[in-house]
C-alpha cells in the first residue's frame, strides 16, 4: 500500500496545476483548527475551461464527469497549498458541495460529481471517503458545467 500522496499521484498519472487566485472578493481557502475550507473550485485544464454549457443540453454526462474530476485536480491544488506543499498532512476528505449547470429535466447531479468523490477516493484510499452534496442550478460562473467546494481535515 502506498502511503506517500505524491507516489499515488504518479501512479495514477495526476499532475497538478498550481492553485489558482480567487476571481472575486475571497479567499481561495481559510484554515480553521485543523480543518482546511476550500472554496468552489471551476474545472480550469491546464489554466484553459474545455467545456462549457450545461450538462443535459450542450454537455454530456461524460464530459460533465471529467469536468467535475477537474474540479477535484484544482481542489487538490488549493489543498496542497494550504499544506505548504506536503499532501501528506491530509487526515481527511471531509465534505464536497457540488454543483452542476442542468437542464431542468436532468437528474443524474450524483453521478457527474462522483467524478470528483471516486478520484479523492483512489488517491487518499479510507480518508478519501467523505459526506457530500450534488446539486443542478440553472447556471454557474463563466458558463461551465461544474463548480466543487471541500472541507479537508489537515495534521497541524
């Protein structure tokens, strides 16, 4: 079993964008005791936003997945920057608030954000395992399909 956050992410072939500054009047995380709040995170690939719409119109069901995996990536960036770099000072993924731009017929919200919720769980095994909310809106910032929020529990 591999311990080491950076070996797993290799393993699985993850490579980190660095952690993007806030598009408003926020904070990109606030650290609080020993848990790291981090805020909605947009699925930026490579600093670029792939895929825009709403999932059940312009987007399917796949792509709306890989956005909400890219979401997580950029969740993990932020994250590693509020540990200093070191991932392995992560005890635990706590809670994902996940929101997706719908149709008002489609109804599948859960199944785009396990996108993020499986790729916590392959890279942090039980720690990765967290409680969760998956939600349709109408629309989300500069029109993409997935926006991810997280609360993680750090080693001070």
């Amino acid at each position: 079993m591999i311990n080491d956050i950076n070996d797993k992410l290799e393993e699985l072939n993850i490579q980190l964008d660095e952690a993007s500054s806030p598009a408003g009047s926020y904070v990109p995380y606030v650290i609080s005791g020993n848990l790291v709040f981090i805020s909605g995170q947009l699925p930026f690939i490579n600093g670029e936003l792939t895929i825009k719409g709403k999932v059940g119109d312009t987007v399917s069901l796949e792509d709306g997945i890989k956005m909400a995996e890219a979401c997580a990536k950029a969740l993990l960036s932020q994250l590693k920057s509020a540990c200093d770099g070191n991932l392995n000072k992560v005890k635990k993924v706590v809670k994902l608030g996940g929101f997706v731009a719908s149709t008002s017929d489609f109804t599948d919200q859960p199944k785009i954000i396990n996108g993020a919720s499986d790729l916590f769980v392959k890279i942090f095994g039980e720690k990765g395992k967290h409680s969760r909310f998956a939600v349709g809106t109408a629309s989300l910032p500069l029109n993409v399909p997935v926006e991810i929020e997280g609360i993680f529990e750090i080693e001070n």
